[in-house]
C-alpha cells in the first residue's frame, strides 16, 4: 500500500512537493569539487567543435584497431603491381601523345 501511494505521487507532477532547500550544515558537506565546478564557466568559444575533433579522434582510433593491415610481403607485392601498371600506362600514353604530335604535324603542314 504504502509503496503504491509512493508511486503514485512521484508519478504525477502536480502533486509532487518542492525538495527543501539544503540547510547550512548540509551546503558544508557538499565535496568542494561539485562547489567549485559550478562557479566555472558552462562553455567557451570554440568548445563544442573541439570536444567534437576529440571525440572524432577518439573514434577513428578505435575504428583503426580494428583494421586488418596486411602484411609486410603483401604490401611489398602490392605496391610493385602498382608501379608496373603505372609505368605500363605511362609508356602507352606517351607512344599515342607522340603519335598524335606527328599525325598533327602531317595534317597542319
């Protein structure tokens, strides 16, 4: 019974009391950090984007652990691959840049 009335009022808001304020004795107990934090300021230019670069950081971080790297021959296999296929496309595109410049040449003489 006694528990059901003690619902019933926390639940309705109309009917709830006003907490008393905390008595002298009560403010002296308060730990000195909770005193103090409410004097600082609540925000400061700039802090929200930088909690925000923070907390990016802190999730790309953790976004990384879980990275499978390769390893060191499958990054050295890769990485050959990739020059082979840049020198191979670089050596066409110079053949056809050379071919169009004398094509060029022939058509504007």
């Amino acid at each position: 019974m006694v528990e059901s009335s003690l619902a019933a009022d926390s639940s309705s808001a109309k009917n709830a009391m006003p907490l008393p304020a905390p008595s002298a004795a009560e403010k002296k107990r308060r730990p000195v950090a909770i005193h103090q934090a409410s004097k600082a300021p609540r925000s400061y230019p700039g802090r929200d984007s930088f909690e925000k670069v923070v907390q990016f950081l802190r999730e790309v971080k953790v976004e990384l652990r879980k990275v499978t790297w390769p390893s060191r021959k499958q990054a050295v296999g890769s990485t050959v691959v990739v020059i082979v296929l840049v020198m191979i496309i670089s050596l066409f595109l110079g053949v056809v840049d050379i071919a169009l410049s004398k094509l060029a040449q022939v058509l504007l003489q």
